[in-house]
C-alpha cells in the first residue's frame, strides 16, 4: 500500500462518518378567522376557485417571500396578487422564520384592502 491508497481509505472513512444535515422543520400555514370569512365569500361553493385558492397557498408555503414586503403600518406583512378573471386579489400573510409559520391575514380584491387590513392588524 503506498500514500494514495491511505487517504483513499482514510476519506471513505471520513465520508461514513458525517452525518445528513437535519432537514428544517416543514412550514405551518395558520389562518385567521378573517382569511377563512374572505376566502368563504369570494369563492363561495365553486370548487375551482377553491383548488386555485388552495395552489396559491401552496406557492407561498414554497416560497414565503414570493409576496410583497410592505412598509409603515403593514411592516413584516407580504401580500402575494392572484388574478380571478377580471379581478385582481389579494393574499396578505406574515411568514415567521423561527417558528417556521405563515400566517393568513387576508384574501379580498383591491378596494379598500390596505385600509382594512391596517385596521385589523392594529384591533388585533
């Protein structure tokens, strides 16, 4: 056996020994009872706004920061836009790093969204 074949040995060894990075904890989705009485009221009982509500939700658990960051009142919430036809709305969330969570906010179309999400977030 000459050096080569000593580190050779010495890295397959090395290589059995590290163990697998741990995967981090899957993200929690939380929803308000606001987002729920939103989500109600514009998708009703039509089951395809539901499952495209349902694929938006899960883009933003796959990518949290695929929204909007907004400053001021709103700071630490993200609004992600979907567009329904016509209609341009809106999914207003709040991804926390530590607890690996999103929080819904809320899902309604653009008149007066800002205004009365700013005025939920400071009731709450």
């Amino acid at each position: 056996m000459d050096k080569r074949d000593i580190k050779k040995i010495k890295k397959r060894k090395e290589k059995k020994e590290e163990k697998p990075k741990p995967r981090p904890k899957p993200i929690k989705p939380l929803f308000t009872g606001r987002f729920n009485r939103a989500a109600k009221n514009n998708c009703g009982k039509d089951r395809i706004a539901l499952a495209e509500l349902d694929a938006d939700i899960a883009i933003i658990i796959s990518n949290p920061k695929i929204g909007i960051p907004k400053t001021g009142d709103l700071r630490g919430v993200r609004v992600h836009k979907v567009k329904r036809g016509t209609d341009e709305l809106l999914i207003a969330y709040k991804f926390d790093k530590k607890k690996r969570e999103i929080e819904f906010y809320d899902f309604d179309v653009h008149e007066n969204y800002y205004e009365d999400l700013k005025n939920y977030l400071r009731r709450k």
